[in-house]
C-alpha cells in the first residue's frame, strides 16, 4: 500500500521541479508558430491545416513549414478557407509546396 504523506511530497517535488525548469523543457514542434489569440478564428485555422497534413512526417519540419507559409504574404491564404477558395488551384498547390507544408504538388496513388 501506498503511504498517502509519501506519495503528496513526491508529487510536491516533482511539480517543484517542474517550475524550476528542473525536468527539461523540451520544444515541442507546434511552439513554431506565430502566436495568435488563443481563441481567435486565425489560431484555430493555423493548427487545423498543418494537423490534417500531418501524415508520417517530421513534425519539427512540418510546423517549420506551416510558419513560413503563415508568415509569407504570398502563401499565407492557404489558412483562409474564405480567401483560399477564390484562388485557383495551380495557386493553392504552390502555396503548399512553396514551404513544404505539403511535400507533393499531388497526391500520389
């Protein structure tokens, strides 16, 4: 049996040294991004896109990417289902692969 007193002073010292920056503090790969209002439309939209294209692939280069289509005036409408939908598709494939938020103009079979 677990002793209750025992079991608190761990977690005590384990959330302790959390704060302290003590267990590490690894960067997780969506932490690349541009830091939109938590519960703004634009945020929602940023993390939906480079999460439906996360398929078998590194995702430290996958939010890379997703960051510097986001910050491309260029490139950045592929966020924008509004805007992206009035684009023409050779447009919205360039966008995509210009960054390698997707890493193939088509999908292959």
């Amino acid at each position: 049996m677990y002793n209750k007193k025992e079991v608190l002073q761990k977690v005590d010292m384990l959330y302790s040294m959390w704060k302290k920056g003590s267990l590490g503090g690894e960067v997780m790969p969506e932490d690349a991004n541009p830091h939109l209002g938590k519960s703004s439309v634009e945020n929602y939209l940023y993390f939906t896109l480079p999460m439906a294209l996360n398929y078998q692939r590194n995702s430290y280069k996958l939010w890379e990417s997703a960051l510097n289509t986001y910050n491309d005036k260029e490139t950045n409408f592929v966020f924008n289902p509004k805007i992206c939908i009035n684009k023409t598709f050779e447009e919205v494939q360039y966008a995509l692969v210009k960054y390698k938020i997707a890493l193939q103009k088509t999908k292959a079979n």
